[in-house]
C-alpha cells in the first residue's frame, strides 16, 4: 500500500519515490496515438526510453534521444559532432531532476523517420515508499497502434491512414497492410499485455528504478 498527495514541486531525490503520470503522444498523426504512463520519478532517462518503446509499441531497432530546455539526453555517439547535437549521457539524470509538473519535453525516436513524441508531465505525487520498493511503472490508458517501425515517418504514416479510410480495398493499402503484418491493426492497443511486458523487465531485472 502507497499513500499518495499531489504536489506541483519538482524532486531530485535518488532514494524517496515520487509518483510522476506522463501523457506521451506520437506528434503528427490524427487520430492521435497517445498513452498515460505512470513511473517512478527516480527513473533514468536510459531506463524511461526502454519504457517508452514498450509502452509504445516501437522495436528499439533505431537511435534516439530526449530534448529538455534545449539540452539533448541520450546514447553519446562520437559521429554527432554538429554544435548542438551533442548528447549528454542518459544514464546519468533522472525523470525527478529535470522535469517538474506541468512540464513537456520531446523524445525523437530513429534520426531517419524522425517519430517525434511530446512528454508532458500532468501531475507529480508523493508516495511513501515499502521495504521492499524497488519503483514502479505501468501504463493506466492509450489509444490506437503504434506504426510499425521503418513506416517512413508520420508523414508517411498517416497517408496509410487516410488511403485506409478512403481506399481500403486499394493497392497500396494492400501493399502496406502486407508489409506491416496482416494481423495489424491501427486502432488497436492491448494495454494488458504492454503492463505484462513492463512487469516482466522490472521482475527480471532488465530495467532498474531506484537508488
């Protein structure tokens, strides 16, 4: 059990949760595809990424990284020499010392299709931690699929969307929906089974919350 109060102060403390509700929306796309995520404020930003792509639905097969107050957060990479594109290593700053409620920041994932997302921080919580806590996270809502990777951006992306309303039965909508998988569905989101995948990494370890 967690007792929880609302407050709007940003934390940055390694060994007291806090309890951070995150609306992460793919920009670009109507409908919107979007999703409420609820963490642990200690999160790292490595470890939010991993997060991210479960809870999107993306493969983690492309680079990435995280813009807050125009700083960029995410795996260095001695290529990047561009003045401003420079990435600070994501390993090292957490969710709780960047990000205060209320507050947006963007995550751009594979450099080639650019699939933008807006972070926004909706509300912050203080929780009482258990003996045995070792963070948390889980996704309470979304709505629609993520597109496949390598989908030729949002752009690309939402022309499949309107091709598929307006010429279901066409060529390229065939062409796409065999491509994709014939299984996929752009409207759907089995939130059960990304908290099932979430539950797994935490149990076995693959990502860590926490001091």
């Amino acid at each position: 059990m967690v007792t929880a109060t609302k407050t709007k102060k940003q934390s940055s403390s390694q060994s007291t949760p806090d309890h951070y509700v995150l609306r992460v929306e793919l920009m670009g796309i109507q409908p919107a595809i979007w999703r409420r995520l609820h963490l642990d404020g200690r999160t790292r930003l490595n470890v939010l990424h991993h997060l991210l792509q479960t809870t999107m639905g993306w493969s983690d097969s492309h680079l990435h990284k995280f813009d807050i107050r125009g700083k960029h957060y995410g795996v260095p990479v001695p290529e990047f020499t561009d003045p401003g594109w420079e990435l600070l290593d994501e390993k090292k700053y957490r969710l709780n010392q960047l990000l205060a409620e209320g507050d947006t920041c963007d995550y751009l994932y594979d450099f080639g299709d650019s699939w933008l997302h807006r972070i926004t921080v909706e509300s912050i919580k203080e929780v009482k931690p258990t003996p045995s806590d070792g963070g948390f996270a889980w996704v309470e809502v979304g709505e629609r699929a993520c597109p496949p990777d390598d989908a030729g951006g949002s752009g690309g992306y939402q022309e499949f969307l309107d091709r598929l309303e307006d010429d279901p039965y066409g060529d390229e909508t065939k062409a796409f929906r065999e491509w994709a998988g014939l299984d996929f569905d752009p409207e759907r989101f089995d939130r059960q089974a990304v908290n099932a995948a979430i539950a797994r990494m935490l149990w076995n370890g693959w990502i860590k919350i926490g001091p």
